[in-house]
C-alpha cells in the first residue's frame, strides 16, 4: 500500500522529487474529503512521509513518458476604456524592487508593490502592496495549511510612519493562525476559530484568510477540510482621488494593482475561494463577463453588501 501511494504522488506535481512528494502528500490530507486514499495517508503520515529513494527511477520514467501538463494562466482582458486609463497611468508607475524579509515558523511569506506618482503633482504618490503568507505542517498526523493575503493602498508619506504601530494587542495571540514578525507592520494577523483579523485601517483595501484542516478526532467529514473563507474589504475611493487622474475611481485603482501585481495563492490555496465565487455567479450574484481577478469578485461583492 505505501509503495503504491509513493507511486502515485512522485510524479505529480513537479520534477523535484522530494518536495513534490511532500506537497502532493499535504494536498491529499488537506483537500481529499473521503475515501480510502486521504485516510491511509493520515493514519500512516509518520510511515510514508520519508520518499522511497528506490522510487526515484519510476518516478523519473513516468514523468518521461507522461510529462506534466502546464497550466495556462487565466487571461483577464479589460474593455478598451479601462485599458486606456491604465495605459495612462503606467508611465507613472514603478514596480518597488525589494522588501524586507518577513519571518515567521512554518511559513512562506512574499510581498510586491507599486509606487503611482501623481500626473499632476510629483510631490504626491500612492503605494500599493500586496502581502502573502503560507503556513503549512505536514510533519504531523493531521497536516494542515493556512494562507492569508491582503491588498494595502495608501498615500506613500503614510508608509514611512507604519513601522511604529503595533497591532498584537488588537488579537489574542494565542489564536493566531500565522505567528510572524511583519516590518511594516501592515500585514494583519489571522485568528480563524475567532473570525477575527487584528486591526485593520482605512489603508486594508482587501483582507482574505483560508484555511485547511484534515479531520480530527478519528472523524472523516467533508466540512473539516475547508473552513468558511474569511474576507474585510474597504473602498479605495479616497486614496484614488489623491492622485487626481479624470476618470479613476476606487475600483479601477483596485483592478489595477491587481493588474500589474497579480497575486495567486500557492499550492491552490485559491481553490475555495474560487467555488465561491462560482456559486454565487450560478446564482447571478456576480456577473460571468467579463473575467476579473478572483480577488476583484470577492472585494467588490463584499463592498457591494456593506454600502446596502
């Protein structure tokens, strides 16, 4: 039984044997929702999460024979009005090349970001940045995996300000999801079995938390593996008039560092929240077309909610 698991999981998600052994393993007890094949990799974790080096020669011969099939990006194409504003905002946007490095257990942080300076007034610009983290465990007999992300935009001088706030005393620690040490201290903490971010400020245009558990307790339950998805949003409406540019409203602000930042989850920690946003587009609740970032739907149908 686990040599047939070993061979089924080695070619399955990358040509680096060991750590595609490690997350396929994790993406089985994290994602399965029954069945023989979840529970045997959960009941015998400690036994079959060591890869069988004698593998590595079936392994690399399936993968020959049978290469991994790429996946094509999602395309977003905007309507040629609101492609023309950005075409005309691009010239006064730069990419911020580095940030420092953000340090936590278990985990996986990366953050981008954009400057957009003012057309008409140089002494002004707005910063944009995105914030991911991943925490996952698969050294235990119940792995699990978080993700949080959040989209700040805020005028720049505020940036320069940040690394004075402190928000652990807004959250009970002890029920963080992600323990790290953030030094701009804009990334917010996630206490999921709260439903509570730490604070968040007008600068929070978008806050997501999701979170992945096997079953506990000996039980194999559809509903202990995806928990409910967490998501704060704010409008970007203000910060989006500072830089004085006709016809740029909040929304389009927020498409556009979408736009140029693109940020996905790893390791398809996108994947509830896009049967989310499938449901509610069955129920008509989000329109089909044209095609928007999955984080734009999930903001703007939120935002929606909230000014009703």
């Amino acid at each position: 039984m686990t040599i047939a698991l070993e061979r089924y999981l080695i070619p399955m998600i990358s040509k680096d044997q060991e750590n595609s052994y490690k997350l396929a393993l994790a993406r089985i007890c994290t994602t399965l929702t029954r069945g023989w094949f979840r529970q045997f990799a959960i009941d015998n974790h400690p036994r079959v999460s060591n890869l069988d080096k004698d593998l590595l020669s079936i392994a690399n011969d399936i993968i020959e024979k049978c290469p991994i099939k790429q996946k094509r990006p999602d395309i977003i194409e905007h309507d040629p009005e609101i492609q023309a504003i950005f075409e005309s905002i691009r010239p006064y946007t730069e990419t911020i090349s580095s940030f420092d490095e953000i340090e936590g257990d278990y985990t996986e942080g990366g953050r981008t970001g954009i400057k957009i300076t003012s057309p008409v007034n140089n002494d002004v610009s707005v910063t944009a940045i995105i914030t991911i983290m991943h925490m996952f465990n698969n050294e235990v007999c119940n792995p699990y995996a978080r993700w949080t992300a959040s989209v700040v935009i805020l005028p720049t001088y505020d940036l320069e300000i940040l690394s004075d706030d402190d928000d652990r005393d807004s959250v009970n620690m002890r029920y963080v999801d992600i323990s790290f040490e953030d030094p701009l201290k804009i990334h917010p903490y996630h206490a999921s079995r709260l439903r509570k971010f730490s604070k968040l400020t007008s600068k929070h245009t978008f806050v997501l938390g999701i979170n992945a558990n096997t079953a506990t307790g000996g039980s194999w339950e559809g509903g202990d593996i995806w928990e409910p998805i967490h998501i704060k949003v704010r409008s970007a409406d203000y910060v989006a008039s500072l830089l004085e540019i006709p016809e740029l409203t909040g929304d389009l602000l927020f498409k556009y560092v979408l736009d140029c930042l693109k940020p996905i989850l790893t390791n398809n920690g996108d994947t509830p929240l896009k049967h989310w946003i499938n449901k509610l587009k069955g129920k008509g609740a989000i329109p089909i077309e044209p095609k928007q970032h999955p984080w734009y739907y999930a903001w703007n149908y939120k935002l929606n909610r909230k000014s009703k």
